[in-house]
C-alpha cells in the first residue's frame, strides 16, 4: 500500500507505528514535501488479517525469533520449548529481579521468545540491565501486546 | 481530483509488506538449502492413512540414505505423523533456530503436536468472531516457521505430511517452488479415486511433480488363520498410476499387529526401495 499527499501528489514515508495492546495498531505517515502527517488506524479484524500474514506495516524493527509467528499466535502448552532466551556472552544486558519476577508470569510457551526479545532490544540500546521499566518502555516501542 | 493508481505513483512501497513477504519465502529457501529433496505427501481424501504411509517412507529411507530424513507434520489441525515416528518434545530453541525432535531412526520432526496440549484442538489468539477470514493465512505462516525456523540441517529427504485436501502441495509449492514432487496416497476403493484424481489435478496445475502412487489398506490379513482378502473392493492404486502416467510406489496392507507401527513389513520396504529409486 502507498500513501499519496495529493496536495503535494508525493507518496508519504512511513513514520512510526503502534500496537497499544487493545487489538488494534496505527501507524503514521508523514509527506516529504508539506510535513502533513496522517495515521492509519485499523481495527481489530483488520489487524489480524496483516498479523496473519506474519508482517509488519512499515518493515521490521527487530530480527525475527524463530517460529515467532507460532509462538505470538497458537494457543500451546507450557513446555512445548525449552528456550534459554538466548543467552549470550560478554555485553548482553543482565536482569533485575523484579524483571525475572515479571518475566515469570508470562505464559512458558512464549517466555523464551519474550526474553530475546527484551535482552536484543536492551542489547541495541545499549542498555546494561534490564528493569520493569525498560519492559514497559520496549512493550510501547516494540508494540509487544501481552508480554 | 483525478487519482493515479498505485504504479502510477513513484518510489518503493513505504509499508514494506512485499518486501517482508519476500523475505519470509527467501528465510525458507535458505533454510532448506541442505536438504536434497522436498517431497510432500497427499491425499485428497481424509482417514487413506497418509500420515502411516509417510512415517513408512521416513521410517524406511532413514535406514538407508547418508544424511538423514525429516518429517514436516502439516497436518496443523489434526497432526498425528510425530506419535507414529514417536518423537518428543521439548524443542529446543537455539541463535540458529528451533532445533527439531529427534523420533526413531534419528528422523528429525517438528509437528502442531509437539506444542500443543494433548486431546486438545488447535487454537489461536485471535479477536472473536470471522476466523475464517484469516484462518487460512495463519495456517500457512505457521508452516512456513516449520520449513524455514528449523534447524533442520543436512537431510537427504524432508518430507511433508499434508492434511487432506486438494490444495496442500499447490500452496506449499508457492511456498516453496524448488519442491521435489509429492507422493499420492490412496485407499482401493473408487471414492478414494475419484478425491485423489482431483487432488493430483491441482497438484500439477500447481506446477508440483507427481512422484508416484501409494495404495494404503489395500487389503487385510487375518490375525487368526492369516489368509489375506481385500479390505475395500477396487484398484485406485493401479488406475491412478495408469491415468497419470507414474508409477505405483506400493501397495500397502492393513495391519493389526501392534509391530506394524514400525513400518517394518515386506510391502512397506519395498515401497521404500521404489521411492528412493525415484528420487535418484
């Protein structure tokens, strides 16, 4: 899909996007030429029809974890993985307790995922340990609904 | 104001979706490129014992080929392929991907069934109401994680067990173009002909190769007395083979005996030695 300023007849960038936890997304488009920005703002239904297809509008902002789409979408059992959350040496953020503690609470099926996800995002960010706050502050920038 | 069509207007996609569903089918390819043949197994029929007669190809090329075999159990809804070869989770998840289970023989599988609850059916997170709408799409990214987020490594054979239906092979196929063909599985009976002749159309109308022709319960012996009878009257078999110009792999009998689900009889090695002389 493109977005054309037709006041400006140029197509729009893509700027940002969100997923507020609710079931839907939006995401934001600006136009080069005039700064007039827009947002799309999709519903529940159609949010699902994108996320089936296992993409992202406006590209991917981490690498992908794998059979990510399985783990974010089936409805599996506790065991199913056994998944240390990539654990890697020398430079790769520690966790607080209160971030193991609230780790702990998400569903065994995708915790494993769910701590690569944070350790990579902190890892990028140059972030040394990571605390509630930066899960809160990765949920709002990655868009990680439920986790 | 006039509007110009999406070609019409300059510059890449800024929503980047091609460009991620390209990149998904390209994370498949790569992934696969050790393993020397793609070959799904098919029937348009449910309940021909499709999955039985793809553990005996697993079970019996896994014997005799170098570098190993790998069963894909596409069967999200209804999966059963990984009891049969007896595989067992957890799987682990590795920097490299999602190592498979390990099942007898040393196959290497991943199946629904390894990660859901036991008795339990398929289930997605999803908003209420209009599953149908994108039940399908979540189906076939999930099979594309099987294919493309195992660490499957060097395999001579990776075969994909597929539900029933006529479309399996056609999507994967789409998926997944370098497939090396797909076996067909048929019970005797004429019904059981007629549902797989059409599979095997849009099969090839999907540009997939039709490797050979199974028939599966194609009759039965007796435990007690151990005279042999035909289980269902007709030769799908023989007239699949015949109509589509391939030939028929084996035919494979019913079993009682709890030792048939090693797959070890004289029915199910030869129909092993044809499959691999095929795939050569």
């Amino acid at each position: 899909m493109k977005f054309l300023c037709v006041t400006c007849d140029q197509q729009m960038h893509f700027t940002e996007r969100r997923e507020p936890g609710d079931g839907t997304f939006a995401a934001a488009f600006s136009c080069p030429g005039c700064g007039h920005r827009i947002a799309l703002l999709a519903n529940p239904m159609e949010t699902q029809l994108v996320g089936s297809l296992g993409v992202e509008i406006g590209g991917r902002t981490l690498e992908q974890q794998p059979l990510e789409f399985v783990r974010s979408n089936v409805v599996g059992k506790d065991d199913a993985f056994e998944d240390d959350g990539g654990r890697k040496a020398g430079g790769w953020p520690t966790w607080s307790n209160a971030a193991e503690s609230r780790l702990a609470r998400v569903p065994g099926f995708v915790r494993g995922m769910v701590k690569r996800i944070y350790g990579e995002y902190a890892h990028e960010r140059g972030i040394g340990e990571i605390t509630p706050e930066v899960m809160d502050r990765a949920r709002v920038d990655l868009g990680l609904e439920g986790m | 104001m006039s509007f110009r069509t999406y070609f019409e207007v300059a510059g890449a996609d800024r929503s980047r979706l091609e460009h991620e569903l390209l990149a998904q089918r390209d994370r498949v390819a790569t992934r696969l490129n050790t393993v020397e043949r793609v070959v799904a197994v098919m029937s348009g029929k449910g309940g021909v014992g499709k999955s039985h007669v793809c553990a005996a190809l697993a079970g019996g090329a896994a014997r005799l080929v170098q570098q190993g075999v790998g069963v894909v159990d596409a069967d999200l809804r209804s999966p059963t392929v990984s009891r049969m070869l007896d595989a067992r989770g957890p799987l682990i998840v590795t920097d490299d991907g999602v190592s498979p289970a390990v099942a007898i023989e040393r196959i290497r599988v991943v199946s629904m069934d390894l990660l859901i609850e036991d008795r339990q059916p398929l289930s997605w997170r999803e908003p209420d109401g209009d599953s149908y709408l994108w039940r399908g799409a979540q189906e076939a990214g999930a099979l594309r994680e099987f294919l493309g987020d195992v660490a499957w490594g060097s395999l001579d054979v990776l075969l994909i067990d597929l539900p029933p239906g006529a479309d399996g092979a056609m999507d994967l196929a789409a998926l997944y173009p370098n497939i090396a063909g797909a076996v067909a599985v048929t019970i005797p009976s004429e019904e059981s002909g007629r549902s797989v002749a059409r599979t095997i159309r849009a099969s090839l109308a999907g540009g997939v190769t039709l490797l050979g022709v199974v028939e599966n319960m194609s009759g039965c012996t007796c435990a007690a007395c151990g005279s042999h009878g035909p289980l269902f009257a007709g030769s799908a078999g023989d007239e699949l083979a015949e109509e589509f110009g391939v030939p028929l792999l084996g035919k494979i009998p019913f079993r009682t005996a709890k030792t048939a689900s090693r797959f070890t009889g004289p029915e199910e090695k030869a129909l092993v030695e044809r499959f691999l002389e095929v795939l050569a």
